[in-house]
C-alpha cells in the first residue's frame, strides 16, 4: 500500500506557484533582454488565455529583475483602480511607495513661529509625502503624476537602482470611460511615454487576456511601438510531460505515472498548464486513495467541466449556446474563427440558421461575458482554453 499521507505536489490554483516551471525559457530569456535596455524603449505585455500560467510567469519574473538591479512594484489591477484617473494615479503612487518609503528627505518648513527661523524637517518619502506632491503640482492628472513619479526617481537613483518596472495582472481591466470623460488608460500610456522620452528608466510589464494590446492601441496608436508582446500557449509534448514528471521528482514522492497515463493526461489537458496541474492532482489523489489502481480520466475531466466550465457556461443562454455549439464545430475552434465562417457552418448545422448580423451582435454580447474575444485582426477566439471540447461533450447532439 502506497503511504496516503504524502503530500500532493500539484497546485491547480489561480496564479498559484507550480512546483516546476515548464517551458517558458524563450519568453524569460526576452524578459531577460529588456532588462539590459539603459533607455527603455520597450515594455512587456504577457498575453494569453485563462490557465496558460500568465500570472505565475509574471510572479517568476519579479526575482529576475531584482537579480538585475531593478526595483518591482505593482500588484493585480482591479476594475475599480480603473474608474478614474484619479483612481489609477492613486494606484501607481501607492505601488511605487512601497519602495521610496525608507528614503528620507529634507524638507523646508513653509511656515516659522513667532520670530523662530525657518528650518528643515525630514520626512520619509512614502504614500504621504507622494501624494502632497502629487496635489500641490500644478496642471492636469497627468502632469501631476509624471511630477512625483520623475521626483521618486531622481531619489531612488542615488541608492543604486537600475530602473523601476511597474507590474500589473489582470492588465485587460485597464480602461478609458469617454462617457465619464475619464481616460485612466490613456493617462498611464501618456505619462510612462513621456517620462521615457526623458530617458528615466521606468518600465511597464502588463499581464492580461487577449484583449488587453488591442485595448491599448484602441486608447493610443503609439502603444503598438511601445510594447513587446509575449503570447503565452499552450506547451509542447515535451514540455507538458516536464510539467507532469518533474513536481513528482522533485518532492520525492513514491507514485510514479507510466507513459500511458501521461499520454492521457497530455491529449485530455491539451497542454494547458492549469489542466495539466488540475488532472495531475486528481491523479494523484486518486492514485493514493484506491490503493495505487490507476484512475479513469474521463471522471477526472468532468470534475474539470463543473469546476472550470460550467460557471462560464450557465452565463449563456440556449440561443447562444446554439451559436457556440457551431463554433465548436469548425475545424479552426481551437484557434480563431471569422463570422462568415460561422454563418456558413450555422447554414450547414442548423434549421433556424444565424445570420451574419445576428452573429456580430452575440459576438458582441458574449465577449462581455467573457466567452470569445476579437482579435486584433478582426477574428475571433474562444476566450477560455478548450471550450469547444467542453461545449462538444456538454451538446453532442445540439441543444
């Protein structure tokens, strides 16, 4: 009998750590190259479907630009930091005191009492002191913000710092409100633009969903020579059996997979990282728990359909169920698909077929559910990882 008690060495988490990084040598090497520029000329955005392991590459390169000398502040972006642009500056001042909050600064004293003279205080250069920065500049939000972020550095040079790389995930959050005639996207795209025309060594490193560069650029043309994009898939063969093997050789553990069963855990996680920890978990637990027999994949993968899928189904209703049923149905389902491309198939499938008008506008309808994206080429994707699978097992018959 196997020992029960071992710890599993999977963790199918959101941006949880994995025991082992599997294939993301080329983008850390990129990384690797922006770090070594002494002019920022580019800064990165990390791209990507749900459970490609956007957030954990992101968190891998946090200690690699501090090795470098640079310093890394940021954190998850969330919709609210994006209401304003008061809300966003509030972001980046908060971020960035993290690390100019043990400098101290002299500061004169605007005001004497009685007939005392004037003298200098010192104060630690943290949220506070940012923020009366911030407030007592004169001009617009952004001339504000490019005012304590160019301050913050000129003092964070003198300590040695190669640069500051400001780091946000869920980056797609990021948007302008022309309605509100708030614009904190174009606000962050401006002032980082402008303070690295100055040659200040401050970069941006942006991890979101496919939506996000399409975003930008709709916001600023100029983000298309801003950034260098890092389009995160699914790993190779190779790479996904690493994925599988190492945690277990690492921790020790006394199960051992045979090749079988890593082919099945391969074809039925597609690659995914996330799928691949979440099966390999199963697998795991399984394995120990009956005493080593080997576990049925097929139960482990509709564990993954109400624990990943589901949710995201239920937001459709029976009409555009149909309509991703035929998408399912495509060849190119895993990869991007135009509305002809759909009208024709729909055509083929359906007797109540979908017009190419009534597809644009469902498109529409489940990219703000968050379902399908447009690309930037004017194509479309399913946004989550293996929908079209899920979708095909859910309504194998239709509707």
């Amino acid at each position: 009998m196997t020992n029960i008690n071992f710890p599993n060495p999977y963790r199918p988490g959101a941006g949880h750590m994995p025991p082992y990084l599997a294939g993301r040598e080329f983008e850390s090497n990129e990384f690797k190259r922006l770090l070594k520029q002494s002019i920022v000329l580019e800064n990165l955005i990390l791209t990507g479907l749900r459970g490609v392991g956007k957030t954990v590459l992101l968190e891998t390169l946090k200690p690699m630009a501090i090795q470098a000398g640079w310093l890394w502040v940021g954190t998850d972006l969330s919709e609210a930091a994006s209401l304003s642009e008061t809300h966003v500056a509030t972001r980046l001042l908060a971020d960035i005191s993290v690390v100019t909050s043990p400098i101290i600064i002299g500061v004169k004293e605007t005001q004497s009492i009685g007939f005392a003279p004037k003298g200098v205080k010192e104060i630690n250069l943290g949220f506070d002191a940012l923020t009366a920065i911030f407030q007592n500049t004169p001009g617009l939000t952004s001339d504000k913000l490019k005012a304590v972020l160019e301050f913050a550095w000129f003092h964070l040079a003198k300590n040695g710092a190669k640069g500051i790389i400001f780091a946000y995930d869920e980056a797609q959050n990021f948007d302008d409100h022309s309605a509100k005639d708030e614009y904190p996207l174009s606000l962050v795209l401006d002032v980082f633009q402008s303070i690295q025309r100055k040659n200040l060594p401050l970069m941006l490193a942006l991890a979101g969903l496919p939506t996000l560069f399409p975003k930008l650029v709709e916001a600023r043309t100029f983000s298309e020579r801003m950034f260098h994009i890092l389009t995160l898939d699914r790993l190779n063969e190779r790479d996904s059996r690493d994925a599988i093997l190492q945690p277990i050789k690492k921790a020790k553990c006394p199960v051992t997979v045979s090749d079988p069963a890593i082919e099945a855990i391969v074809a039925a996680s597609g690659g995914y990282p996330y799928f691949i920890q979440f099966i390999c978990r199963e697998v795991f637990d399984s394995y120990l728990q009956s005493g080593g027999k080997q576990p049925i994949i097929t139960e482990i993968t509709r564990k993954l359909d109400a624990d990943f899928f589901v949710g995201r189904w239920s937001k459709a209703t029976d009409r555009q169920r149909e309509l991703m049923l035929v998408v399912a149905n495509l060849e190119t389902s895993d990869k991007e698909f135009t509305v002809q491309e759909v009208a024709e198939k729909a055509a083929e499938m359906l007797d109540k077929p979908f017009s190419p008008s009534q597809i644009n506008q469902m498109f529409n309808t489940l990219s703000a559910a968050g379902l399908i994206y447009k690309n930037r080429h004017g194509k479309y994707s399913f946004a989550v990882p293996l929908l079209g699978e899920f979708i095909l097992r859910q309504l194998p018959n239709g509707v």
